[in-house]
C-alpha cells in the first residue's frame, strides 16, 4: 500500500517475552522455506486461506493449527481490532536478506502490512525508499511497500517477525495518526532525539492475560470472480496516473496505453451490464482480458512507474490477472 511516510511506529507495545515464549514452541520443521526461494527466509502461517499451510491471496482467511496453539498471538492480533488477511511469522536467518522488490499486486494495492518484532538485534535494518530503520522488539511498525523495500539481517541472531495483513477501517487509520513517522533513522536506530524517546515510552503495552479470548476477524471475501466495472475503472485510474508521474514516461505512449485501457473498460462495462458474475459470460471476459493484455504490452513495457518498475507489473498484477478468477466461485457456493 502506498503510505504518505516510509515508516510509521504504531502507538502501542507488546509484551516481547510472551512473544518469545510462544515462538520457542515451533519445531524446525514447521518453518517453511520463502515461496520464492529467498535463501535464509522462512515462515508460519497463522491465518491463512482456509487455515491451510499455503501462500495463497484468494479465498476466505482461517487459522492456522499453528495460532490456533499460540494465545498471546492471538490477542496481539485481535487487539487491532481489525479485518484481517493472511498473517504469519517471518524469519530471517543470520546474514541473510530480503532481496530489493515493491508490492505490486491486488493483495497489496489495499492492504498494509503490520510488523512486530519478537527476535532482532540491532544489526537487522529495513530499508524503504531513501529512508532506513531498525525494529525493535516488541514494537509495532507499517511501511510503504509500494516503494522498493528490502531488510538486511547483518548480526549473528536469527530473525523473527509478526506480520499482519490488514486493509484498515477509518477507526485504524485515525489510530495510525498517534503513531511517530519516521522521516530518518542512523543504520543502528540510535537518531531518535528525546522527544521521540518520551512518546515511544508513553505508547501502551498490550498484556498477556491467561485465558482470555478475543475473536479474530478475518476477511471473508478478498478477490472478486468478476471486478466490478468500477473497480476496473479505479484500477485503470490509478495505472494511468502512476505513468503520467514519471517525467520520463511518453506522452504519446501514456495516450496510447490510456486509450487501450479506456476500450477496456467499456467492453468489460457491456459484458458485466448482461451476465455479472455469472458463468455464462466468463468466456467473453477471459477473451476480453487476454486481447486487451496483448494489445497494451508492448506499450506498457515502456511506461514506468514510481517506483521504477515496470508499468506491465502493475497491468498484469493490479487490473489483468486479478479482474477475472473463477477460481474463487468454489468458496461462495
């Protein structure tokens, strides 16, 4: 999600050696190695499609065997008291990295990620934009992962974090407002001046209570089997002013690509004005889809974005392969 601060610290705290306690508890072999293949990055899935051990976007948000073990996660991440996404624990053996990438896809055009580190050292900077940070444990921060981002784990200790996916209600966002943006920190997180020390220290710490139980909101519905002709809209909007940002972009090219894309929507307009969602009309929206990605890529591959990328990701990954799913049907029958 893009964010108008590369870091924010969230007003709040948690209590570091309950975390600890419960991530102790996972065995070696419940770490799964990073879908990509990231040497030294691993993870656990706590809320996941269905509950299931998968790296899945698309489909109703369960938990996992291995939260359903854990209490203390479980209220830090009902205490958001928010809708959630897939959220995991993420590790980051010693040495290693997070590879330089942005989030560009459906999943994160609207969702922000919350981090909350159990296990760090000072030596583990995350890197965003022209601006860096060190995370300490126990707080909780959001990021821009729009911008290109990458973590560097320089000690000798192996890294863990809390991740919530969440896309946020106005009641969270308000929340965020208390938090302390971070414009610039030195590599080992010692820039803070006292002012910032004395709010950081005045933020709440959530505790461990024995027993208690708060219910985890999860999303539900997150990928549609059709967009909506207004949100194919949308999307095409925001594509098109990412393009026209960028100084070195063509105008002709913006024009051409914005064309193409207008035809798009008003075919996709038609088809949705007779069948909706139904399955009597997939086949055109999958020949619709696939004519309209051939027609825009070679003009969009010479488009960036703001993020220095190329403007075909954010085609294919916000508007072409997330517009149609029929995949996702079998979770709303």
């Amino acid at each position: 999600m893009k964010l108008p601060h590369e870091f924010t610290q969230l007003p709040i705290t948690f209590d570091i050696e309950a975390l600890q306690k419960e991530v102790t508890q996972f065995s070696e072999n419940e770490w799964v190695a990073h879908h990509e293949g990231f040497k030294g990055n691993s993870a656990i899935p706590l809320l996941s499609v269905q509950g299931g051990q998968n790296n899945l976007f698309s489909g109703p948000i369960a938990p996992t065997v291995a939260l359903k073990r854990s209490p203390y996660l479980q209220q830090v991440i009902a205490s958001f008291n928010e809708i959630v996404g897939r959220s995991r624990l993420m590790r980051l053996e010693a040495g290693a990295e997070v590879p330089l990438h942005s989030d560009i896809n459906y999943h994160w055009y609207d969702r922000v990620r919350i981090h909350i580190p159990i296990v760090t050292d000072e030596q583990v900077i995350f890197y965003c934009g022209d601006k860096q940070v060190h995370m300490a444990e126990g707080d909780a921060w959001i990021f821009d992962s729009w911008k290109n981002h990458r973590v560097v784990n320089a000690s000798d200790k192996t890294r863990v974090h809390l991740v919530v996916d969440i896309s946020g209600s106005s009641r969270f966002w308000n929340w965020v407002k208390q938090g302390i943006n971070i414009d610039h920190l030195s590599p080992l997180g010692k820039a803070l001046g006292e002012e910032f020390i004395q709010k950081v220290s005045q933020f709440p710490t959530l505790p461990f209570v024995e027993g208690a139980q708060r219910p985890i909101r999860c999303e539900r519905v997150n990928t549609p089997v059709v967009m909506r002709p207004e949100e194919v809209n949308h999307m095409i909007t925001e594509l098109i002013s990412e393009v026209k940002s960028v100084d070195g972009n063509e105008m002709s090219a913006i024009d051409t690509l914005s064309d193409l894309l207008a035809s798009f929507y008003q075919d996709w307009r038609q088809i949705w004005s007779i069948y909706g969602e139904a399955q009597g009309g997939w086949d055109y929206y999958h020949q619709l889809r696939d004519s309209t990605f051939h027609s825009c890529r070679e003009t969009a591959e010479t488009l960036q974005l703001t993020n220095e990328s190329p403007s075909t990701k954010m085609l294919i990954h916000c508007l072409i392969d997330p517009c149609f799913n029929p995949e996702v049907a079998q979770f709303n029958r």
